[in-house]
C-alpha cells in the first residue's frame, strides 16, 4: 500500500484492528464533455450478498434532494466477467440494489451522466459548453450505502479534453499527459471537491495576510478575451483575502482555490465548498460593466461560506450522509448572513462603490416591500420549505414568497449589526460576532454544528440583549410590510425615484433581460412581453392582468419596452390611464391600466438625524481608498 494512501486511510478512520478498508477508485472520462456526455468507472470493494448502492440525493448547499439521479444513463455492474442485474429501489430512486455473487470480492461499475444543455438549478443543471466543463463528483458515482460520507474512501482519476487545463481542491498526487490520479479523500471531501475543466485557463494568485495558506482565483472560459480581466478588478480581488480574514480572524481550510467559470453555456450560480467554491458566470462578466457588476459579490458570498455554512453548519444541515433529509430552519442564518456578509466584504474590497453597494440594499429593500406573500407567510417558512421554494417557477412569486432568507436575512442582519453598534456606542459590532463564533483557531476543514440557542448566547457575549425574542419577531412572525428596521437604524432611507437604480439598471442591460416594473404598474414582464410575476394589488392586477398573460399593444401600439415606458411617463404628465391589448391563452381583451405615479426605481437617502453607520460598515480594514473614494463614500445620492 503506498505511504499516502496509508496516511490517508488512518486519517479518515477507516483502517481496523484486523483488515484495511480498501477505497474505491474513481476514473472520470471527461473527453466526451463538449457533448455533454461525463464516463465513469468504479471499483467497489464488496463482500458476497445483497448490496445497496447510493445515488448523492440530499447535497451540501443545495438544500433540497436535487442529485440528478434522472440524468444517470449506461449504467452496467460487473463481478469479473460476470454482469449483474440490478434493481431500483420503488420509493427512493436515488438507492440500487444488487446481488453480489459468491467469490467476488470487487465490483466493476461502469456509467454516464448526460449532463442538459437547458435548465436551472445548481450542480444538477447545465456544467459544460464546447470549451468548459464543471465535474460535481456526485453526478458520476454510486457508493455503499449505510457508511457516513466521512468514512468511505475515493481514490479519483480524471482524463481530460486535449488541451484542457483543471483546477480543484484536491491535492494531486500523479499526472500523466491528461489523465490526473488526485491522493486518496473521503466521500464527503470528494463531493466537496469540484473540478473546472477547460481549454482556456489563467490561474490568479491572490494575496493573503502573513502566515495564510494560498488564495488562488482559477478562471476557465469559452474564450482567451474572457480571461482579460481589467487592472483595477484584480486590485478589488487582491483585496478581498485580507478583508475576510480582517472579519473573521482565522481561517480553516489547508488551502483555498477559487473556481470561476465564465461561460454563456453553463448554468449560472454559485456553491460553496469548504476549500474552494464553485462559480459560474456569463462568459464576458470580465469585459463588459453590467456583468461585472451584476455578478461582483458572487465570489466575495461563496468566500463567506468557507466560515458560514461550510465550518459552523445549522445543527439540521449537518446531515451524515447524502440520503438523510436535511432541515433548513436556519437558512435566514447559513445563507442571510452570508449575503450580508457578501455584501459588506464587496464593498470593503471596492468590488462596488460606496453608492453602489447602498442602491443594492435600496433594491433588495424594495424587492421585500413589493413581496405580498409576506402578509401571510413567514420567514422562517421560506427557510424550513427551502427544498421547494428554490424549484418554484416564478410566476406567483410576489404572493407565493421565493428563498427570501437571502435578501431579508440582509436586512435582518443588517439590523443586528446596527443595533449591537448604537447599543455598544461603535465600541462592538458583527464584526466581534464574526471572530467570535467563526474565528480563531486556525484549522483545517472541519464541521462544528449550531443551533439558534448557540447563536443567541453567542450575540449575547458580544452586546447582552434579548436576541431571541428579536428573532422570534422578525423571522417566526408575520411581518408584512417591507423590514426597513436595519436600513433606517444604519442612518439612511428607503424612497423612490425616476433615478435608475444602480444594480436594476446593471440587471436590465443582461442579455435576454426583462423590464422590472414592480415598483410602478406592479409586475416583471420577459423580454417577449409575457408577465412573469404580478404583484398583487397593484395597478397591474387591479386592472385584471395576471401571470402568463402576454401584452401585445401599448395605447394601440405594437408592444416594446420603450413604448411601454414612454406611455407610463406620458401618464404620469397627462393624468390619462394606459390602455394595453393583452394575450391570454387564445383570447384578446383590453385593459385600462389606472397609474399616474411614473418611473419608480429605490434608493436609499441619508437621515442626517442618526449616524451613518453604513459608512462604517462598508469602510474597508486593510487599506486606504484614494482621496476620490473617500469623497464618493460621503456623497449620498440624488434625490
């Protein structure tokens, strides 16, 4: 047995006091990937009988049985030359049993995964293009089930493309031409271990505070230009190491590699991994501002999650295995204060400016205060119902409510942060929580677990007061409305303009973007015109226009969204209604639409009445600004 895998083995507990585990190995075939065609090839070491093979079903991040069990195809198992049939089992598709004959000792699994080309979702949805790919291990695996993920070994292989270039966590133990046998993980570190695969490559080192394992930013995309980031967003990324570790204090992983992938052809998200994460956007995110901007606190939110999610985990996430259910009752912390913490480390790093950052609350703000559903569903539902509210399609979605722990969890958090500075007069903030509950000491990957009872005691050393009660009201209850609370704590409002929102007008120059008009008619419309969502009780639904249904005329002109905008400003000046000729299914009818109020975009202005604490709060720890940012961080804007 070679020394690495011995060292391996006894790290991960699986040597007994009479037999080694013997691990399985892994070879993944990606030179297909173009065609979006994964092979795979086990080795399973077995003993004669009946055995239950498991297909990744609950996965870290996702939060909802998404293992993409329906994509797995070619699947044939083999004891020598023998095959072996197999069965599914009839209530849980993602478990396969088999037989094991007498004398076998190994199993040959051989299988595919038929990764789509269209979709949503995270690691189950579209991971490769002509000139990329994303490999998540649990779409190209079966396991033993009953072991913890901890206590089963891997021993993984990859072949690439020709000429393709991979980046992951794994540490690689061999490499020849373009086949790469990585050392030997456990299943739970393999799964949380993906590799970008691509033909064009640029590896970033990143800085990092004295004493700090390696950064390193990978971006893999459809093209050389994509890589060509501009001088001052390297600067922003040089920055962002140092104001984590400035926050948080400590850092626990061997080593962190940041996974980018800009493409048009993969689906667009991030997941977080404890030594890495995965990231994927549009292939000119680099090159072009809107989807620089629009995109800029992706990798700041992942970074987050090494600490927030990855290394203290909700009690209920902290499942044992990828079978076992998991409960998400606190998401508005694991993903909440993540986004939060996003933001402010965006911010800090001048990933954003100052004004920036501020319209990005005003439009998460006013996305919360256009959201009906709030009126009867609470917060903590969206969370612990997380499995289908991220699949919901988005139609009914103002009245439905979506993963809104994201955005209010900002909100919220912001609150806190806010109240833990008045209430200390600036001598403590979130930043104290922060070190004291995800900080010091130093460590490698590792999972501590939490409950809401750690995370009230551990508010309550920072700043003693009644934290549960403060949860209890703003993530049990109802709590209709929009939750300014933190907004206007932090010295600032919530108001309306014709101004164009900063990140809304970033979002609308997106390729195959819509028109945002929640704020005014009350509705999300697709760029073919079709209402997406409509909020209720606004002029939209108060007129009798409803989701799906297509708007064909604006006061009797053919549909665009400038026609559509210029008639909501003429009524604005002239008092008139709007009157649209709308589609529904097959039939036609007529609507007078009864607004007057114009453009409405959200931005937040100063209260000159309280401190501005959110100037504190996106002040940067580790470096200077210029003076002309120091004078923009001051300048509030228009109103």
């Amino acid at each position: 047995m070679p020394k690495l895998l011995l060292l391996v083995l006894c790290t991960l507990g699986l040597l007994g006091t009479a037999a080694v585990a013997e691990p399985i190995r892994l070879s993944v075939d990606l030179r297909d990937a173009p065609q979006r065609v994964f092979h795979a090839r086990e080795t399973i070491p077995v003993t004669p009988g009946p055995l239950a093979l498991r297909y990744a079903k609950w996965l870290p991040g996702e939060h909802a049985p998404t293992g993409p069990v329906v994509d797995l195809a070619g699947l044939r198992i083999r004891a020598g030359k023998q095959p072996l049939a197999w069965e599914r089992d009839p209530i849980d598709p993602w478990l396969l049993r088999v037989v094991v004959p007498a004398g076998a000792s190994r199993l040959e699994v051989a299988l595919d995964y038929l990764a789509p080309s269209g979709g949503d979702g995270f690691s189950g949805a579209p991971p490769a293009s002509a000139r990329v790919a994303v490999l998540a291990w649990n779409t190209v695996l079966l396991y033993p089930d009953g072991p913890r993920a901890s206590a089963l070994a891997f021993e993984p292989e990859l072949e690439l493309p020709n000429g393709w270039e991979a980046a992951t966590a794994l540490r690689i133990a061999e490499k020849r031409g373009h086949r790469i046998q990585y050392a030997p993980v456990s299943l739970e570190t393999l799964v949380d271990s993906p590799v970008a695969t691509g033909a064009h490559y640029r590896a970033i080192p990143l800085a990092a505070p004295p004493g700090a394992p390696e950064h390193v930013l990978h971006v893999l995309a459809d093209s050389e230009a994509a890589l060509a980031a501009k001088p001052e967003t390297l600067a922003a990324y040089a920055r962002l190491v140092p104001e984590a570790y400035a926050l948080f204090g400590a850092h626990h992983y061997g080593r962190y590699d940041f996974l980018l992938t800009l493409s048009d052809h993969v689906a667009h998200f991030g997941l977080e991994h404890h030594e890495s994460s995965d990231n994927r956007l549009p292939e000119r995110s680099f090159l072009e501002d809107p989807l620089l901007f629009s995109g800029n606190s992706l990798l700041p939110h992942e970074f987050v999650h090494s600490w927030n999610a990855k290394y203290r985990r909700p009690a209920g996430l902290a499942t044992r295995d990828f079978s076992t259910p998991m409960v998400g009752d606190l998401l508005w912390v694991y993903e909440g204060l993540t986004s939060y913490l996003g933001d402010v480390l965006t911010a800090r790093s001048a990933l954003v400016t100052p004004e920036q950052a501020r319209d990005t609350l005003a439009l998460q703000a006013a996305g919360l205060a256009h959201t009906k559903g709030r009126e009867w569903r609470p917060l903590a539902d969206t969370a612990r119902d997380a499995q289908h509210t991220y699949a919901a399609r988005f139609e009914g979605h103002s009245w439905r409510r979506g993963v809104d722990f994201y955005d209010e969890g900002v909100m919220l958090w912001l609150e806190v942060d806010a109240q833990i500075r008045t209430q200390t007069r600036g001598a403590k903030s979130l930043d104290d929580f922060c070190k004291a509950f995800f900080g010091p000491p130093d460590s490698g990957p590792e999972v501590k677990p939490y409950t809401r009872a750690d995370l009230v005691a551990a508010l309550n050393a920072v700043a003693p007061n009644d934290w549960e009660a403060f949860f209890r009201k703003r993530v049990d209850e109802l709590r209709p409305g929009a939750p300014l609370e933190g907004i206007e704590a932090a010295g600032w409002k919530l108001v309306y303009t014709d101004k164009p929102n900063a990140l809304g007008e970033a979002y609308a120059a997106l390729p195959d973007a819509g028109s945002d008009l929640r704020f005014s008619l009350g509705a999300y419309l697709t760029p073919e015109a079709r209402v997406a969502d409509v909020v209720p009780g606004s002029p939209l639904a108060e007129a009798g226009v409803g989701s799906g249904a297509e708007i064909v005329a604006v006061n009797s002109r053919v549909y665009s969204a400038e026609v559509l905008a210029d008639a909501i400003a003429a009524a604005k000046k002239h008092g008139a209604k709007i009157e649209l000729l709308v589609k529904n299914a097959d039939f036609f009818t007529t609507h007078a639409v009864d607004y007057r109020g114009g453009e409405r975009q959200p931005h937040l202005v100063r209260d000159e009445t309280k401190p501005d604490l959110l100037a504190q709060i996106f002040a940067p720890r580790t470096w200077t600004p210029k003076p002309e940012e120091k004078k923009e961080a001051a300048k509030a804007p228009a109103q």
